[in-house]
C-alpha cells in the first residue's frame, strides 16, 4: 500500500515500511502501537536526516524500546505472499510479512512496484483489515462478558 489511513485497522500483523520521511516514519510509530503488530521499517539511506525533530526523538524512543526495528542501509528487493526479501547492506534478509506501505514520494512508483513482483488490483486490503480489527475487538468483548457472566 501506498498511504496509511487508519493504523488501528491492522493488529496481529507483521508490516514493512519503506522510506525515510517523516510519512514513513509517522506511519511505523502508528502501526507499531496497534496490538500484536511487528513493525519494520527499512530506510536506504544510513539516517535520517529529513525528519521533523519531534519524530526524531519518537522513532528513537520506539526503536530503542523494540516497538519499531530500523533497518538503514536497506532496499526492498521483492516481495513474496508471506514474506518480503531485503538487501541489508549487501546481505539478503528474508522477513516474514503482512503488509507493506511504500512511502517514497508524491508519486507511486509503479515500475519499481511491478519489478519487485507487486501485483495491483481492485481489491480494498484497507477494509479487509479494517473489518477483521472489528472481529478482533467483538471477539474480546464477548469472551470478557463471558468471564464476568461465570465469574
């Protein structure tokens, strides 16, 4: 995907953000804080270094705190149904993987996405997610009813 909408509709995924700008930054902290979510960011460049401070110091609080792993020196190299290959550093690492959001302009870049194996469609992952985070929440509303109702 290309822009982030609503965080609180991914839980329990494993994500990659690509980019280095305070979008892709601002999208890894909110991915990061939703429930059960493993986020990755990979950023090819070796810092930041066009980021707003306040992200600065947030990104690093999340990283040091394991919320967000940071990957510099990092390039995308294909992505897979499960997975998502890296080249870290001149090493390739395969990453087990959900979703991933590609914050890397003002324009998609498509000839890129198609030569890393992305596929585009109509279908809207965006409410697909959305809808299992509802059945997630109703799923642990019912089972708290259900301990206070025997309790």
């Amino acid at each position: 995907m290309y822009r982030l909408i609503e965080a609180d509709h991914y839980v329990n995924k494993k994500v990659l953000v690509v980019g280095g700008g305070d979008s892709a930054v601002e999208a890894a902290m909110g991915l990061a804080h939703q429930a059960g979510n493993k986020v990755t960011l990979c950023y090819r460049g070796e810092q930041f270094s066009r980021i707003k401070e306040r992200n600065s110091k947030r990104i690093q609080d999340c990283m040091r705190s394991g919320k967000v792993e940071v990957l510099f020196g990092t390039n995308p190299v294909e992505v897979k149904a499960d997975s998502v290959v890296l080249d870290v550093q001149g090493q390739k690492r395969e990453l087990p993987n959900d979703f991933v959001w590609i914050f890397a302009g003002g324009v998609p870049p498509y000839d890129f996405l198609k030569k890393i194996g992305i596929r585009f469609g109509m279908r809207d992952q965006t409410q697909e997610a959305s809808s299992e985070a509802k059945r997630t929440v109703q799923e642990k509303q019912a089972m708290a009813k259900g301990r206070h109702a025997s309790g």
